[in-house]
C-alpha cells in the first residue's frame, strides 16, 4: 500500500507541486537565513581563524571580543613571556585607520602589525609576493578584495569610471605615511567588512596615532606537553591579563555578538516566520488534500484497511514530501552560497544547519499530517454510501 | 419468501434498529429490521429515499454499528466484534460497489482492483496478477493501465465490480450500481454483476431506485419508514403492483 500512498499524493500533480512549494520554500528560506547568520557570525572571529600559528591571545580583561581592542603597555609582552610553560609569545598591533586613495576619500581599513623578526600572525595564503617582502621599508601587505573593493583606484575613461586594482609596487597613504604594496594576500573577510593591512608590528605603531598603549594583543604558545588551558590560567595568575586559547576567544567574540547585538532575534524572528509560511502553505495544502481524498479514505476503510494502515500510508506521503523538500530546499541554499561565493555575501552552510533543518521539515511535516491523521482516524467508512 | 436451509444464509437480521442523533433531532433510521439474506441469490432493498436502506446495507456490511437487535453475518454476531475485528471481517467477507464508483482517481484500474488484496497484505505482483484475472472476466484487461477518468460510467462500474470481487467475498453489497449509468449500460452492469458474483456462491445485496433492474433480483425486500414491509420474488411483486 505504500506505492500505493505516493501514487495518490503524486497522482495530483497541482496539489502535489504545491505542497513541494511550501515545504521547499520554507526549508529554502530557513537555510538561507541559518546558513547566512552562521556566515555573519564566522566573520566576526576571522581574524582569529586567519592567525592560525598561536594557541593562545592575551589581553586585557575587559576585552570582550576581536575588534573591542583595550591597549596594554609593551612590557606585557615580556611578563607573559616569563611564564612557566610559554615556548614563546609575540605582540599584535590591531587598529583601524584610516587610508587615503588616490582620488582623494578615505577609507576606515583593519591594519594588523606582525612581530618584526618571526612575522608571525601573518596571512597564510599569499596571492602575489610573500610575507618577508613585510621587511622591506615601508611595506605592507593588502588583502585581495580590499585590493580589487575599496582601495582601488577609480578613474574615469571615455566617460566610464573603471576600478584599477591596487597591485605590488603601488603605494598608499596610511594616517600620513607612506606604504608600498609588496603583496596581495587572502583573508577571511571581516565583519564589518573592511580591507585587512598587514605590516610591521613596529611599522604599525608609528603609522598608528600616538598613544600610551599600543599593544593589542599578545599571541603565544606553550611549550610541548603544556597543558594549554593550565598554561592560560598561569599567565592569568601571573600577569593579570586574560589569556585565552584560540578556540576560547572565537567562542567568546562569538557569544559577545550572540547575546549584545540583535542579530540573533532579528534572524530568529525571519526564521520563525519562514517556519510560519512553510507550515501554512505546506499545511493548508496538505489537509485540503486529504480532505478531498477523505472519500477515498472512506472506501480504504470500508474494504477493511485499517487505522495504523491509513496512519502509514498518510505518514509516507508527508514522509516523501518532507524529503524532497528537504533536499531542494538545502540544495538551493547551497546553490545560491555557491553562486555568491566570492561576494560579499556570508553564507556558511554547517552541518548543524543541516540537523536543524531535517528537524524543522520533519516538525512542520508532523504538524500538517497530524491534522490530517486526526480526519482520517476519526472518518466513520459509513461515507461511502453518501453521494 | 421461500424458506431457506440454514447453512445458504448469508445475513440474518433480527429486530436491528438504529437511530442517528440525540434528543428532539433523533432520527431512528431503523425500526427493527428483519431479514434473512440467502447465499448464491441477489437480494434487492428497495423503497423511497430515507427509508433506511442505505443504514441497513451500511450495518449488515459492518462498517455501522447499529443499536438495537441482532445482525449475524456467516454466523458472525456483529454487533459483538471490536472495531479491529469488524475492520478484518470487512476485508475478507464483504465486497462494495457504490453508486459514485469510488475509484482513486490516480491509480490505474489494475491499482484500483488489486487494492482489496493489498489491503489484505498479500504482495503486489500476486494481488496484480488476481486483478488482471478479474478485469479479463469483466472485459476490460486491455484497459488495466487506463485512469478511471479514461473510462466511460459504464465500465467504471465495471471496475468496481471487479474490485468488489477480487478478494472472494462472501457478501458483496451495492448501493445504487445503476443510476449513475444509462439504462442499457445499467442491464449490462447488472447481467455481469449476477453472472460473476452468483457464480462464486456470494451473497448479493443492492440497493436501488431503479426499477427496470428489478427483474435481476432474486428476492426484493421492500423498506418504508425503517421497516421492512414484504420480501417477495420479482413476479409476485409484481403481481400485487
């Protein structure tokens, strides 16, 4: 009788095609503002994704996430660099200022200053050039959609604006210095989705405006067979700074933007009501196709099928349902991220998205067959006789 | 009406009574019927409309329980049996064929004939091989991969006489197989449906308005009003008209 079920969900292509709609749409929908939520969220700490190298941050306390920089003083480096169990620690200067085009605007950009002598929290996918070349005087390092976005050069042929990218050799102004492009790299784009510099930590420091505290962040790295989370509580007690693995401080810019912004329930509410459409439309759908096949329910019934069988048959058809919409709706999502992939689009498809949405399929499938089950369980087979 | 050994009984209902509704809106749609249903034979319930006989057809086919009385059907009490067992009564004894057909629309008329053996579990290219078996018997096997919206009235009947039969029933009920239908369509019906069905042994009630079919009854139980008032042979129906 199963077939037997599809056929007759199937065989109504109009009522069929519109309950696929609702159901894949609504799965579609809720993807696409999950996936692109997730996408929102990994660019708050791609930064610290980029810097891959070192296991642990050290700040100030009061820090609460990437781009909430409370500068310390310099001798911090060294205190944290004394603490039993630490291979090795080195600064990181993040700011943003501000770099003159050519044409005159300016434009806010991340500038990221590496240790001089390791360079290390560098990017690690280099387009053009390499990281060394950051030794050369007055280097910098840009990233490519900074490079080809907002720090290109805009000038106007035959009436046209044309965008020339910035490219090695080409040199800008940051806060007043000058800077020569010695290479392109590629970064994780950022959540407020600035161009990303890298130079100098010392360099960074003189191109910053002055300041008491410069240093942003101390990166280290305990030694083999350090425990990290015993080595983080160390530099605590010792230096009083807030030490944290890499892990822990994604975790933590992530939870800053989770519970202090309204990102959360501006996407929640567009989850909820994408939830909303795909159970009416899919719902509405599905009872008026099963009430105009209560007759034949009705006869099912009379020639001795009985409730667990018709409960089976309705649960296949939701069951199909389900499934395809599933799967069109994840796989249109994942289409269009694919289509928009190198666009300032965030769009981050998690396997956890995927669970999420099997269970919010599966809930609006149970919701709209239960309604239907109940017909169907409560339908008297004596109908069959009224015309 | 002739009396009938014990063991050609088919239905045999005593004092049935049933009434739809509560309080003042209570309507009694039986009021202590007594019949007796012969084996191998096609009984016709007629009478005019609301006279109960759709009710009495719809109890002794156990998919209504009535209230009041007894109704034993191949010496099953009714009455007596769960909905579960009724349910399991239904698909091995009973056969239906209804006035609107009540084929599904999206299966093909094997599907449709084959359902009654499906529903009975048996497996599908057993219960497609029975089905195009029945529909040779009732000419339509060239159509077995036709919708029934392909079909004419006439051969959907078929169809669903062919459904009725395909599981061996012992009781097939008709409501009304002949008025959605043209009346030389209509005698066709009937001739195939007592050729196929009497042939098995089946007892055969069928419930109609239709006149010119009577001659195809075996007996015919008048209703009025809840009650059965004569169960006669077609010629002395006649006779007293």
């Amino acid at each position: 009788m199963n077939r037997i079920a599809i056929k007759m969900l199937t065989g109504d292509r109009a009522k069929y095609f519109g309950i696929l709609v609702g159901l894949t749409f609504s799965s579609l929908l809720i993807t696409m503002q999950i996936s692109v939520f997730a996408g929102i969220m990994s660019r708050t700490f791609g930064f610290i994704t980029d810097i891959g190298l070192p296991q642990i941050w050290v700040m100030d306390p009061k820090v609460q996430f990437i781009d909430d920089v409370k500068p310390m003083q310099d001798t911090e480096l060294y205190r944290v660099r004394s603490v039993g169990g630490v291979a090795w620690a080195e600064p990181l200067y993040k700011g943003i200022l501000k770099v003159r085009l050519q044409n005159g605007n300016f434009q806010s950009c991340n500038v990221l200053g590496l240790d001089d002598t390791t360079l290390i929290g560098g990017p690690s996918r280099m387009i053009e050039g390499n990281l060394s070349s950051l030794r050369r005087a007055d280097a910098v390092i840009v990233d490519e959609v900074g490079a080809k976005g907002k720090l290109a050069h805009t000038m106007t042929v035959n009436g046209q604006n044309v965008s020339i990218p910035l490219k090695i050799g080409d040199s800008i102004e940051i806060n007043d210095h000058r800077a020569i492009v010695v290479g392109i790299c590629k970064v994780s784009r950022t959540f407020q989705s600035q161009p990303v510099i890298y130079t100098t930590y010392s360099r960074a420091t003189t191109f910053a405006p002055r300041e008491r505290k410069l240093l942003s962040f101390i990166l280290a790295t305990p030694k083999p067979g350090e425990n990290l989370n015993e080595v983080c509580q160390r530099i605590t007690r010792v230096t009083g700074l807030l030490a944290v693995s890499s892990y822990g401080f994604k975790y933590r810019t992530l939870m800053y933007f989770l519970t202090s912004t309204g990102l959360p329930i501006n996407f929640g509410i567009a989850v909820f009501f994408s939830f909303m459409v795909g159970t009416i439309i899919s719902g509405m759908t599905f009872y008026n196709f099963t009430m105009e096949n209560m007759r034949y329910f009705g006869t099912l019934k009379a020639m001795g099928a009985k409730n667990r069988l018709l409960l089976r048959m309705i649960a296949i058809e939701a069951l199909l349902v389900g499934l395809i919409s599933y799967c069109m709706g994840v796989g249109g999502a994942a289409f269009v991220g694919f289509i928009f992939r190198n666009t300032e689009m965030a769009f981050l498809l998690l396997p956890h998205t995927l669970i999420v949405i099997a269970v919010v399929v599966t809930s609006i499938c149970i919701l709209t067959s239960s309604l239907c089950i109940y017909q169907v369980m409560k339908l008297e087979p004596a109908i069959v006789f009224k015309t | 009406m002739e009396k009938i050994e014990n063991n050609r009984i088919a239905v045999s209902c005593s004092g049935v009574t049933k009434t739809y509704g509560k309080g003042e809106t209570a309507v009694q749609a039986l009021r202590g019927i007594d019949l007796v249903v012969p084996r191998g034979k096609l009984t016709m319930l007629v009478g005019p409309s609301g006279c109960g006989k759709t009710t009495l057809i719809s109890v002794i086919a156990g998919i209504l329980y009535h209230d009041q009385g007894q109704c034993i059907v191949f010496d099953e009490n009714l009455k007596g049996l769960s909905e579960e067992d009724r349910t399991d009564f239904r698909a091995y004894n009973i056969g239906f064929v209804f006035q609107a057909f009540n084929l599904l629309p999206t299966l093909d008329i094997k599907e449709n004939v084959a359902i009654p053996l499906l529903i009975r579990g048996i497996c599908r290219k057993a219960a497609f091989e029975t089905a195009a078996v029945i529909l040779e018997q009732v000419g339509l096997k060239e159509r077995m991969h036709s919708l029934p919206a392909q079909l004419s009235g006439g051969q959907q009947q078929r169809v669903a006489i062919a459904r009725s039969l395909v599981h061996n029933p012992r009781l097939i009920v008709c409501d009304e197989p002949t008025s959605s239908l043209d009346h030389e369509t209509g005698q066709k019906i009937m001739v195939l449906l007592r050729q196929v069905a009497l042939s098995q042994d089946c007892a055969l009630i069928v419930v109609t308005h239709d006149a010119r079919i009577f001659g195809f009854a075996d007996y015919i139980a008048q209703m009025d009003d809840g009650h059965i008032i004569s169960v006669d042979s077609p010629d002395k129906m006649k006779e007293k008209v």
